[in-house]
C-alpha cells in the first residue's frame, strides 16, 4: 500500500485509510466482533490510517480502536479523531481551550494514548474558522502534549481555504468524490500550496458509487441514509453527498457502467478516483464489513485511471449532479 506524507503532521499515512463512523453507530447495527474484523482486515491490508470522532457512538468508535490498538501493538498506524459535536452546537461559544481539554482528554482515556495523534475540528460553525482565540487554543494542547498535531473537518470549500491559512493546521478534512467534485478547483491547488495534508472522506457518497443500492433498496431506522436524507438530523450533504437519492441512484448506475468500460469495479473505481486527485493525502471510506476493506484497501492499486474514464466522471457530475451540490458546498 502506497504511503504518503499527511500534511504537516510528517505522519506517513496509507493512501486509502479507514473511515470508523460505521463502527460507532449511525449506520445501523455493528457487533463488536464484527468491528473488530473490520479493523483486523484493515490492518492486514496495509491500511495505516483510521478515521473516527469522539460522537460516533458517543465515544464508542473510540473505545473500540482503543481497545483494538491495545491488542495490536504491532500495527504502527495514525488514528485521526474529532472534537467540538460534544456541544450543544459546534460554534465558537463553546470552541474554548477548556472544552477542547476536556473533550481531549475523554478522546485520550477512549482511545488508550497519553497524545493524540491528530484532532481535527468536527464540521464546526464559520464563526470558529476565523477566530485567533481556537488556534491559540488549539497550539496549546499541543504544547501541552495532549495532542501532537491538529486539523479541520469542513462542509464547505471556502471553510477549507479559511483554515489553510493558518500556519497550526496540519490536515483538512473534506468530501471529495465523483458526485463531489468543487473542490478540485481551489482547496485541493491550495492544500498542495500550503503543504496541508487532504484527509477525502465520503468517497462511495454513502455506499451510492458502489452501485448496489437501487430505488426500492430499504435502510435501517437507525442508519443515516434513513433518517438525514433531508439533513434532519445533521449536515444533508453528509448523507448521500447531498444528492438526492433518485437522482444519486441514477447517476451511480452511469458511473458503473463507466467503471465496467474499464474492467473495474464501481466501489474501487470510486476510490481510485479519489485517490488519484493531485493533493490528497488519504481517502477514508467507511466499511461495514471485512471483504468491503479489502477490496476498498486494493482500490489504492489501481493503475492510473485513463483519461476517458476521468473526463466521462467529469461529464457525469456536470450532467447529472452539478446542480445540486456544486452552489452549496
Ligand atoms: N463530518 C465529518 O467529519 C465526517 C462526516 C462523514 C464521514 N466522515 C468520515 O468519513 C468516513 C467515510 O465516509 P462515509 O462512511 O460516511 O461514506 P462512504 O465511505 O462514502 O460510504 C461508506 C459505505 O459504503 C459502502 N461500502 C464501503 N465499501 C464498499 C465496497 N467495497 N463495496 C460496496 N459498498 C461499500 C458501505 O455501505 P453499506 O453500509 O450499505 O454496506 C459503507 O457503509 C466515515 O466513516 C468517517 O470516518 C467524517
């Protein structure tokens, strides 16, 4: 598995980690032994990066690569997690060195570590990208040693190139996929400018790109593809991408038909897309269950797409998609 460099953190990271919200909830149900099996196979696959929050689960996400970790020294890897969707809201009110101490702290004890490898900002307000008081805040703790390294998780480009101009920001976490592509035009040229690692989640836009959910499929009431397709419950462009699931569902059967042209499956189609933006660091997809690791951890190998296959990608998106995502994020 190809490594690379995330960011300022100096860290060397898989080109395609392991997203963790799956195993912490939203997604429906997951056995411990089955999240287990999970991070096992990740490990096994040469993947050395996950991707969690200390609100998946409420903390259980955490726990369980904690727990993982304990009982796998050997692996050498970098858990990213996430902090600020403890509070009431993710605005700069509650953005203070305390809270950020005390939800650090719960993130440590969690995960097993006396420092964390890398704290991004969970997805908080505009008002907190541009306040001195967060940074400052934020270079303490790792002054402190609680954390070694920090970065953002954003909604919008424009947040992203906010906290690219702070020089204490190591990584930007942002949805990057074929029905998600604004931020080809500016974050990732800046991100590669500044230095600052790209952290791309949401490569499948929600499992959509793998090509396996039609209009009838059905989730569970407890998945987030049930109960925020109309951002009822957080950010709707974290379900599906934001795309309407109609529409998405079409668009995803065009995009497997590409990836059938080129003798690829659409899930590592997806991923190798991804992966082979110019800029990014790491591409986290979640997985529900071993075989999805294994074939997303083998999609970090997949030759250089071809032009056709890139330029039909952008098309789809311009044709099918654009208009619905392009303004917003
Ligand atoms: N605000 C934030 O910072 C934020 C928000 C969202 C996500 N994230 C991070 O980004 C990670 C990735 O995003 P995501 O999990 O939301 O979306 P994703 O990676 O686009 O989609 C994950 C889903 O795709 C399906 N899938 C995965 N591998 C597959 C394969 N090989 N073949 C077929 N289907 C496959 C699974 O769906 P089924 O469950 O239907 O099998 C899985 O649950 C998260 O786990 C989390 O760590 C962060």
């Amino acid at each position: 598995m190809e490594q690379r460099t995330l960011g300022t953190t100096g860290r060397r990271v898989s080109v395609v980690g392991l997203g963790t919200w799956q195993i912490g909830g939203d997604w429906g149900p997951m056995e411990e032994s089955e999240a287990f099996a999970v991070l096992d196979a990740a490990a096994e696959a040469g993947i050395t990066f996950f991707d969690t929050a200390d609100v998946y689960g409420d903390g259980r996400s955490e726990q369980l690569i904690g727990r993982w970790r304990a009982a796998h020294p050997e692996w050498e890897g970098t858990v990213a997690t996430k902090m600020i969707r403890r509070a009431p809201e993710p605005s700069l009110l509650h953005a203070t060195e305390e809270n950020f101490r005390a939800w650090t702290d719960r993130s440590r004890r969690n995960l097993g570590v006396e420092t964390l490898d890398l704290v991004q900002l969970h997805c908080p307000t505009d008002d907190v990208f541009t306040a001195d008081a967060v940074y400052s805040a934020l270079d303490t703790l790792v002054a402190e040693g609680a954390i070694a390294a920090y970065g953002v998780s954003v909604e919008t480009c424009e947040q992203a190139l906010w906290a690219m101009d702070r020089p204490g920001v190591a990584s930007v976490q942002i949805i990057l996929n074929a029905f998600r592509q604004k931020p080809l035009e500016r974050v990732l040229p800046a991100a590669q400018a500044a230095g600052v690692g790209i952290i791309a989640r949401v490569p499948l836009a929600s499992g959509l790109l793998s090509g396996r959910y039609t209009e009838e499929t059905v989730f569970s009431p407890d998945d987030h593809r049930s109960f925020n397709r109309h951002g009822e419950a957080f950010d709707v462009g974290e379900t599906f991408s934001g795309v309407d699931y109609t529409t998405g569902v079409q668009a995803a059967r065009e995009f497997s038909a590409l990836a059938a042209e080129h003798g690829l499956e659409p899930a590592a189609a997806a991923i190798a897309w991804v992966a082979q933006q110019p800029g990014v660091s790491s591409v986290i997809p979640g997985a529900r269950n071993a075989d999805q690791v294994r074939s997303n951890a083998a999609a970090g190998k997949v030759a250089e797409l071809p032009a056709s296959f890139v330029d039909s990608v952008r098309e789809l998106y311009t044709r099918r998609v654009k208009a619905q995502v392009h303004h917003r994020w």
